[in-house]
C-alpha cells in the first residue's frame, strides 16, 4: 500500500508503535505470574477463546499509554475533559478483574516507540497519574528516572511524548489512541459520533493543533451556554408559573387554580421538540436523496456525452466519399461544386480520387468501413445505453423520492409553525395578566421577588445566549477552517479510504464530509450511490470494518510513516459471511505489510479472517500469540483443545506459507 | 455542434415508416413528423429540451429541426438513405441501422412519439396531413407573424399550445396515447385546414 | 385562442381505426397498423385504385402461428411486382413470417387466417377491420381514395386529377351543393364560391413538393381589381395565382337567371393579366405566374322549368374551349387556363 505523497503543507505526527508489553500479576493471566510479549512491526494478534481477557489486555495496553481506561458512559466532549474526566475510571475497571492478592503488585509495563525515542514505562492499574518506572533511550543513551516521584515520572514521559509528536497537548494524543486508533469492545463507529470526528478533523487535518483545543473548548462552551440559557428560560418560566398561580389565587375561585403550567408548558415545547426532530429528519433525508440524485445526473451528463461521441464515431467511420453531397453533385452534373469548373479534366480528377478512395479536396486516403471496428463500436454503445438505463431508473427512483420528502418536510415545517405558534401564545397568555396583587402587602412582596427574579432570569438569559452565539462563531469558523484544510487534502485521503475500504466491500465506496446543524461536522460514508445513512444495505459487521478502514486512512494520512503508531482492534470479525472475512483479513494484512502496525485480538476459531491476514504478511509482518497459553483454561475450553492446536496451527502454516 | 444521435434514428424512424407508397418522404414532411413527434411528448409531459433537438420556423420552412437536416445529409453519405427524384428513402443498409439503434434505450424511448407522428401522417394523404399539422398554435403563430424567424417550443406561444393540449387531453379522456392523440389531433385539425376558414 | 370541439374530438377518437389498433393489440398493433398503411399506399402507387372495379383486401395476419390462407395465392417478392393488369379484385396478405402474398381475387375477411388488421376498399369506400370492427379512414375532402389519391407538385396535373377524379361528376359534397337541382342542369346563385373552395380544398391535400410543404390559401377576394381566389406557393418561391370564373347559367327560387359564356372566361384572364402586371412587376424573388379556371356547367337550350337532360343538350359544351387571346396565353405568366366541365346527371 503505497503512503501518500501528499504535498499539502500541515506536519505529520508521530504516533507511539507499542514495541514490548508486560504484565504482571494479573490475575486473569493466571498460568503465569507474569505475561510478557515482543511485539514487532506488522500485525501482533492475541489469539484466544472468549473469556480468555482480550479485551482486558488491549485496556491495559491503552491504559500504560494513555493512563486512563474510558468510562462506557461516558461521552466525548473535549480531549482535555476526556482525560480528566476517565482518570478515576480505571480503578473501578480493574478492581473486578484483579484480585485483592494482587493490587500492590500488579502492574503493566509498555515500550513504545515514538519518533527517534524509545519510552518504556511501568504503571499500576491502582495509581493515577503516576508512573513506577520509566526510562527513555534516545540516540543510543538511555536515562533512567527511578530518583524521581511517580507523578514527575508522568509529566516527563507525558512532555516526551508530546515533543516527539508533533501534537500540542497531551490530551490530543489520548484522545487520538483512545478514540481514533482504537476500534474496542464497545464498538463505537467513529464516523458515527460527530464530536469525535470534528476533534480528529482538527487534530489531523487542521492547519494549527492549537485550534483544535480552541475549537473543542469553542464547541464546549457553546453547548453549555446553550444549555444554560435553555435551562434559564426553564427557571423563567417555572416563575412565572408560580407568579401566575399566585395571581389566581388571588382572583380566587378561578377554574385553572390548579393547573399545573409548567407542565403545560413542558407539553407544549415536546410537541415543538418532536416537530423539529421531524424537521430535522426530512431535511437530512432530502439532502441525502438530492446528492444522490446529483450523483446520477452528473453521471449521466458525463456518460450522455460518451454515448453522442461514440455515436459519432459510427457516423463518421462509415463515410463513402462518393455519396458526399458535393462530389455526388460534382459527378452528377459533370462539374467542380467548389470552383465551378466544367473542364473534363477537372472532372475526371475527382471521380479518379474517388474511385482511389481519395478525398478530392485534400487527396488524404479514406480507410474502407471497417465493420470490426463498426461492431466493437456498437458493443460500447449498447454497453453505455444499459448503464444509462440503469442511471435514469435510479434517478427517477430519487426524484419521486425527493417529492416525498419535500412534502413531508412541508407539512412538518408547518406543523412546527403551529407548535411554535402555540407555544409563544401560551407564554404571551401567562405573561400579559395585570398584577393585581399589590394590594396585599405580603402577597405582593412575594408577587414584586418572584418578578424581579423573572426579570434577572431574563437577563442572565441574554447574557447566555450572547456567549453562546459567541461561541458558536468561534467555533463555526474553526469548523469552516477545518472544512476547508480537509477538502484542500480530500484527494490524497479519499483514495487511501477507498483503496482499503473496497478491497474489503467490493463496492465502490466513497466518503465525503458534512455540515449537520446543530450537530456539527460528519463523515457520511457512500455505499455505491446510496448514501450510509440508509445503512440497511451495510451488515453491522461490514460497517465495523468500514469504519476501521476510515482509522486506518487517517493513519496513513496523517501519521509519519517512520512512527505510525499502532492501531488497537478488538476482535472485529463479528458474523461476517465468510467471503468478507477473507477480504476484511486481506485489508488487514496489506495495512500491515504497508509498513503500519495492528494489535488486534480474535477468536481462535475456524474464521477466514485470521488465516488471510496471515497469508498476506506472512512471518515477518505478523506475529500469533495463543492466548490459551496465559490463562487456564475452563474444562470445556480445555476439551477441545485439540480443536484451538488444529486452528493455530491452520494459522501457523498459512503464516510461513508466505 | 455535433448531430444528436437521436436525430439519425427519427430520421430513419420517418423516412422508413412513410416509406416508398407515396413515392418517398420530403424534405418538410420529414421535419414535420419530427416535429409532431416531439409535440406529443410534450403532450406526455416531457419538456421540449428533453426532445434532444430543437426546432424553428423561418419563413423558408417551419417546421425546421437543424439536426434532422443534418442527419439527414450524413445518412445520405453513408448509403443509409437515398433520394429518388428528390424524395427520400430508406435503403437495406439505413433499415439496418435502424432496427440495431431502435434497441438502444435513448431511441427505444421515443419510438411512442414517433410512432404516433407516422401513424398520424399516414392515415391521411402527406400534403393533408401537413396542412393539419400547421394548424397547431404555434406553427399558426409563426404563420400570422409573418415569418417572422422564432424558435419553436419557447416563448409565449408555448402558453397556446398547453392550452390546446388540455383541450385535447379532455377530449380525448381516457384515450391519449400519443399514437391516439396524434391521429385523431391532426385528423381534427386536417378538417379544420380544408374547411377553409382561413 | 383557437377552441376545440370536444365533442367532435372525442367522436374521432371512437371512430380511430388506429386507435383501436392500438387499444386491441398494443403497440404491436400500432406498428403492424403502420405497415399496413404503407403496402395499402404502396399498391395503389404501383397500381392506380381506379383499375380495380371490384375489391381490394389487403390484410396483415396477427399472432404468431404460420397459418396459411385457404384460397389460392401467389408469393409477392415486394408490392412492386404487382402491375397494371390485375384484374377487377385483389387480395394481399402479408404472414407474421413476413411473406407476402398476393391473390387476384376477393376475399371476405372471414376466411382470413387468424387475427388481422384488414384494410378494404369497395364501391369506393375505404374502411378498416379491426377486431371485429369496421371504422372508416378520415376523408374530408371526400376524395375518390385517401390511399390511392396521387399527389403533384405541378398545378396543371393537380388541376386535371381534380376535374377528373371530382368535378366532373360533382363528386365532393361542396360542389354538388352548388347545383339548383338534383339533375345539375342550372347553378344556384353565386356559385363561385363554392367552387373556389372545393378547388381549394382538393389542392390543400394533394399538391406536394420533395423540397418543402406547397402552401395553398383563399384569399379574400373584395373586388374586380383583386380577382385572385386562390394563392399556391411552392419551395423556392414559385408562386401560382388563380382565378376561378364559371361559366353557365345559375338562378334561385326567382324567376331571374345569370348567364355566363365565354366572354367571362376572356374577361376573367385579362383581369388576372392586368393584376399582374399592376401588382407584381416589382416582386422580383418570386416567380409568379397567373391561371384562370373556369368551371363550365354550359347545358344546351335550358331554363329554370328544365328538369331533365339528355346526352346532346348535357354534353354539347363538353368540348367547345373558349378562344383567348393569343397574346395574354402568350405571356410567361400565365398558364393556359383550365376549363374543368361539370357533366350533368343524365337520364
């Protein structure tokens, strides 16, 4: 796979290839005390059954790098709040997985290889932000830090990796091995969460890394003052509420005296709510069908215009210069159609040409009809006819599509005028009551505190949405920036996609960036000329592996090929047909003969997927660990097997058979 | 500009079903039923500038297709059609070629159209025929303009001939194939011609 | 804005022989319909309607069996072998195989092989079989064949197949319209302008020209000085003026009679000199040329009590042409004028 020769102008980074792995004292690796693996360049698969601990070990791995283990729950926002955020989390995760025996002792140690560097260190599952041990070889020299505490020893393995990166923080790299190099056991589609696909946008194609924390914190800040102006407006009209309530029961006796408005109030802005999310909906579902109409337009303009030339390649193969109309009115009427003359020699030239198969004009030799050639000619012809046919059906299949959905888009915007409508009137109902209460003293105290408060709530509202709107421009122009440095690199990155995203789903794929409101940036992957967001046509399993070829291509696109970094995958092959399990190993193999490295783990059982990726890099690219070798096995794990050997084995051979 | 290739095939289409029965096909019934042709698709709803070609009318000649003309004078160099006293045909060579391009979707398409102009010109004498066809709003137009030069299919006089068309789609109801529209629409319009109400 | 007759619209649709063609069996139907119009105008381009007296069949056989007619036949390499002299009847099949066949007989649409589109013409009417219906074929101008009728891009030609094919027997419904009596013995008043537009009409559908449509058109005639009825223009700018006088007498429910002779006819050609010579000497892109037509219903010795005729009093005018003067036949505008004499119903 050959790398980009891109020439855009922004560094590539270098990304930590883990080199060596450690661990100790685990209590799930229970065959041995201490489980350790080299892990060379290439593919480095943890074979195993289920239960065995893949998916602990890759934790671990990240967890050295990063020190952190994400929190399921939790969501992505900003690289420095992810980090901040997960870095009490991996306590939670190992205390179920290593035993009370084990907690002082147990520990992970990683080597990893970044730029000219080599940083080896030592972590315990149980202490944050702290580092037993670490060393770091430059240039032959290695300088141990054993004198110092734990937490210097991770700021300088945290200041040394960040120098060698080329990235700003070392958020940014947690964020990138957590979010976009690792493909785990909760399988979270990176094309899917567009928080994470605008970070990685600006961390990896953006002209300035500084602008990527700007643009999170930007996005950040949006999201919270909006959410606070939302929840003041709440705040502003549960008052009201009560000022209302108070003012009914001052008029007494009123019916309404017990309704409860900000329920009503609620109601009506989940109706509004719902509309919208139907507007939104039609919207999107109208730009996918509109591109994917102009996709076959296009199309069809592009093949229109082949079909008239190769038509007009027929017309003008077959001319017999005899029956032009001005020789045949030349020959006919004994006389030069050009210049008029009469004389017989004249004449006699141009039927002498003709019959020579000569233009008389310019006496170039006129080839015979060549009836192959007229044949093979047809043959494109009907073959482009078909897939014009092919192209008018799709299209006219998108145009009553995009009719549909411009109706449902009407019929919901307007439903969301009346929601709109209905939800402003019943604020202006509950607003527009004359205060009748300042009659009584006490009552009208309360009335006097409940407005001003209704007053600065409206304020402090203001004061929300400005900043918010504020941020939104800050943001929006980092987006628009990243837009532009993305589209700028669209044609280096879009082919490395393609290149491992078809060899693994024999359809033309093709990925393009979007603007969602609010949502931010997207990828939106194509299948053919369907866009994925009908993703129906996609199994699950061939979108996982989708989606890590779109990893694999912003690796290769934005990472120094001297220090590519490792790309952690967690037993992906799901229930792939066994025809995609060949193709998905045949991607994963060429990822690691290109000169990219994968730890991935996987079931050890009769899969295509393994053996291909084995075929492909064969022994030097690729090393197999049985993992049934670290741990003990269950009595029913233990009685086949015989059926675990014949599959490594299986793998083994296919593995030197290259 | 290159000749579109759908004006080979209506070319062919024409010449080859007039046939020889009246001595062959002119120079102005075939722009005509070329003309008609593209009328009754856009009587089927398809915008005129889906036709492939488009058509004036100059005081010379109207209908005039340009491509059907230069169709024409390529068909002839390549021995597809012939001329007998000036009027045209078709020959083996040029049936051949038809029944090869009739396959192709773009041609196969039209062929509704094409078969309503000729069913249409055929069920009347040609010179008839003609007559009713310049009896159409927009060919009327061009004629009461005083030949003043103008495309066809554009233009205010488009707005007469949807006019004509809902008049003519109600009458006709259920019936409006282009083969059953053509026929009966020129056969009506023939009558008006001859009436002489001019 | 121009507005339809739905009505009449909507009775042409029924009345569609292609219509129902398509309607029965599709498109196939349509295009079989196509090929049948094409062989009935090719045998009848290779032999004139008038030479057959009897039937003529001609049918295309739908589906896809090879039946095989009953009657004998002949095989038909192309609709141009058939020539002259083929006797009073003739019936042509073509097969789905694509054979054609000819048989110099009639045969009634019974006794065809399966399924067909059948186009018959007898007793000079033109119809259609078409799924068990028989529709007629449109014929405005109610000539002798709409199939058969031949076309001329020549004046003089036109003009003859006129006079012989529908004038002389007042065959077309304007003209025998112009007649007082059923006998055709005296005018109603004012016939000219009846005869200008039967003449009109019998031009519009069958003057044609390779290079380009021949426009033919009324025009208003408002006096003496404008004695054109009738404007021809062919391609190349070739354009024909004619002038229609008639000649006879013609009377109305009154005692009063108009009489014309040949002094009308002279006088009608010198005013169509004059014309030309007033208005067209400087219209130089035009090649105009003037032509008088004269409609004679000249009856020998008759009267408004007339009621019959015979051959002697019906015909005696038959062949006695006016005498021109030499020098305005001589003229290269004009042509020489046509006098088209209308036979009476004879006893």
């Amino acid at each position: 796979m050959a790398e980009t020769s891109s020439a855009t102008s922004f560094e590539r980074i270098a990304l930590p290839r883990v080199a060596y792995v450690r661990l100790q004292d685990f209590t799930l690796f229970s065959a041995d005390r201490i489980v350790e693996a080299d892990v060379p360049g290439g593919v480095f698969c943890l074979a195993g059954a289920n239960g065995l601990g893949k998916s602990t070990f890759l934790t671990a791995v990240n967890y050295a790098m990063t020190g952190i283990v994400p929190r399921p729950t939790l969501k992505f926002d900003s690289p420095a709040e992810y980090l901040k955020k997960n870095l009490s989390y991996a306590d939670d995760y190992f205390t179920g997985r290593i035993s009370e025996a084990d907690r002082e002792t147990c520990e992970i140690c990683v080597a990893m290889e970044i730029g000219g560097a080599m940083l080896t260190l030592t972590r315990s599952p149980f202490e944050v932000e702290s580092l037993r041990d670490l060393s770091i070889e430059r240039g032959g020299s290695i300088e141990s830090f054993g004198d110092e505490d734990g937490e210097t020893r991770e700021r300088l393995f945290r200041e040394a990796l960040v120098a060698e990166s080329g990235l700003v923080s070392f958020d940014q790299f947690v964020f990138l091995q957590l979010l976009v190099l690792t493909f785990d056991e909760r399988r979270h589609l990176l094309s899917w969460d567009s928080k994470v696909v605008e970070q990685a946008l600006y961390l990896l194609f953006g002209d300035d890394r500084e602008q990527a924390e700007n643009a999170a914190k930007a996005r950040r800040l949006y999201e919270q003052q909006d959410s606070l102006a939302r929840n003041t407006q709440y705040q502003v009209t549960r008052l009201r509420s009560q000022l209302e309530d108070l003012r009914r029961v001052v008029e007494e006796n009123s019916p309404d005296d017990d309704v409860d408005l900000v329920a009503q109030f609620q109601g009506h802005e989940a109706v509004r709510d719902e509309v919208d999310e139907r507007v939104k909906r039609s919207e999107e579902l109208l730009s996918d069908e509109q591109l994917r109409l102009n996709d076959d337009v296009a199309a069809q303009v592009e093949l229109r215009s082949e079909y008239e030339a190769t038509f007009a390649n027929i017309m003008k193969g077959t001319h017999d210069i005899s029956k032009h109309p001005i020789v045949r009115a030349a020959m006919d009427d004994r006389r030069c159609e050009i210049c008029g003359s009469t004389n017989t020699e004249s004449v006699a030239s141009i039927s002498h040409s003709v019959s020579e198969s000569a233009c008389p004009l310019c006496g170039a030799q006129l080839s015979a009809v060549d009836a192959a050639a007229e044949a093979k000619t047809y043959e494109r012809l009907e073959q482009i006819d078909a897939q014009l046919e092919a192209l008018n059906e799709s299209a006219s299949s998108h145009a009553d599509a995009i009719r549909r959905y411009k109706d449902e888009l009407e019929s919901a915007t307007s439903d969301l005028d009346l929601a709109e409508q209905a939800l402003s009137d019943f604020m202006v109902a509950h607003e527009g009551h004359v205060l009748s209460l300042t009659a009584e003293d006490g009552i009208g105290r309360i009335a006097q505190h409940l407005e001003s408060a209704i007053q600065k709530g409206l304020e402090q509202k203001e004061v929300h949405k400005k900043k918010r709107d504020a941020a939104k421009k800050h943001w929006a122009e980092a987006q628009r920036d990243v837009a532009a440095s993305y589209t700028a690199a669209e044609d280096d990155f879009i082919p490395l996609f393609q290149d491992l995203a078809e060899s693994f789903l024999g359809l033309d794929l093709s990925i393009a960036l979007e603007e969602r409101k609010p949502a931010g940036l997207q990828f939106v992957v194509s299948v053919g000329s369907s866009t994925r967001r009908s993703a129906n046509d996609v199994s699950e399993s061939q979108r996982y592996f989708i989606d890590i070829a779109l990893r694999m291509a912003l690796c290769q696109y934005v990472v120094r090929p001297d220090s590519p970094g490792t790309l952690l995958i967690d037993t992906p092959e799901g229930s792939l047909d066994i025809a995609y399990e060949v193709r998905a190993g045949d991607m994963l193999g060429r990822f690691g003969t290109g000169g990219r490295n994968i730890l991935i783990t996987a079931n050890i059982n009769t899969s295509q997927l393994l053996l291909e990726v084995a075929r492909t890099c064969g022994d030097d690219r690729m090393r197999l660990v049985r993992m049934t070798e670290w741990t003990e096995l269950s009595d029913v794990q233990r009685a086949s097997e015989d059926l675990f050997d014949s599959a490594y084995g299986a793998i083994e051979q296919a593995l030197g058979s290259r | 500009m290159e000749t579109p290739s759908v004006a080979y095939f209506d070319c062919l289409y024409i010449l080859s079903a007039l046939g020889s029965g009246s001595g062959g096909t002119s120079h102005s019934e075939l722009h005509d039923l070329g003309y008609l042709a593209c009328l009754l698709s856009m009587l089927d709803d398809k915008p005129a500038a889906d036709w492939g070609y488009s058509f004036s009318a100059t005081r010379a000649s109207a209908p005039f297709g340009r491509a059907l003309t230069d169709a024409m004078e390529t068909l002839l160099s390549r021995g597809a059609i012939s001329s007998d006293a000036r009027f045209l045909l078709v020959t083996p060579q040029g049936e051949a070629d038809l029944e090869r391009w009739a396959r192709l979707s773009a041609n196969a398409r039209r062929l509704p159209y094409l078969r309503g102009a000729a069913a249409s010109a055929l069920s009347l004498t040609f010179p008839a025929f003609s007559s009713g066809l310049h009896e159409e709003p927009q060919l009327r137009a061009s004629g009461s303009s005083g030949g003043v030069p103008r495309v066809l299919n554009e233009g205010p006089a488009v707005n007469l001939l949807h006019h004509h068309f809902e008049q003519l789609t109600r009458g006709l109801g259920e019936r409006r194939s282009p083969v059953v529209a053509g026929t009966v629409w020129m056969t009506y319009l023939t009558a008006t011609a001859v009436s002489g109400d001019d | 804005m121009t507005e339809l007759d739905l009505v009449k619209l909507s009775a042409l649709a029924d009345a569609s022989f292609v219509a129902k063609a398509e309607q029965t069996y599709g498109d196939t139907g349509v295009d079989r319909m196509i090929e049948l119009l094409g062989i009935v105008r090719e045998i009848f381009h290779a032999v004139p309607y008038e030479s057959f007296t009897g039937s003529v069949l001609v049918a295309i056989i739908l589906g896809e069996d090879e039946a095989v007619p009953e009657f004998a036949t002949a095989d038909l390499a192309s609709v141009a072998e058939l020539t002259g002299n083929t006797g009073p009847d003739l019936t042509v099949v073509r097969l789905p195989s694509g054979d054609l066949l000819a048989h110099h007989g009639a045969v009634l649409v019974e006794d065809l092989p399966g399924p067909a589109l059948v186009f018959e013409r007898s007793d000079g009417d033109e119809v259609f079989h078409v799924a068990g219906e028989v529709l007629a074929a449109q014929n405005p101008v109610n000539l002798p064949s709409v199939f058969g009728q031949a076309t001329f891009d020549d004046l003089g030609s036109a003009v003859g197949s006129y006079h012989r094919d529908l004038a002389r027997a007042s065959g077309c419904l304007i003209l025998s319209n112009c007649w007082r009596d059923p006998k055709r013995i005296l005018f109603n008043p004012k016939p000219e302008a009846s005869m200008r537009r039967s003449l009109y009409q019998f031009l519009k559908v069958t003057l044609r020209h390779p290079d380009g449509q021949v426009e033919v058109r009324q025009e208003q005639n408002v006096d003496e000085t404008h004695p054109v009825d009738i404007k021809v223009a062919w391609p190349h700018g070739r354009i024909a003026l004619i002038e229609v006088k008639w000649m006879g007498k013609s009377a109305g429910k009154g005692p009063q009679v108009v009489d014309h002779n040949h002094a009308r006819a002279k006088a009608g050609l010198a005013q169509l000199v004059d014309y030309l010579e007033k208005n067209l000497a400087d219209v130089p892109e035009h090649i105009t040329w003037g032509y008088l037509v004269v409609f004679d219903g000249r009856r020998r010795q008759v009267n408004t009590e007339t009621t019959t005729v015979d051959h002697d009093a019906g015909l005696h005018y038959e062949d006695d042409d006016t005498e021109f003067d030499p020098m305005l036949l001589g003229r290269e505008d004009v042509a020489p004028p046509a006098r088209l004499f209308l036979r009476p119903h004879l006893n």
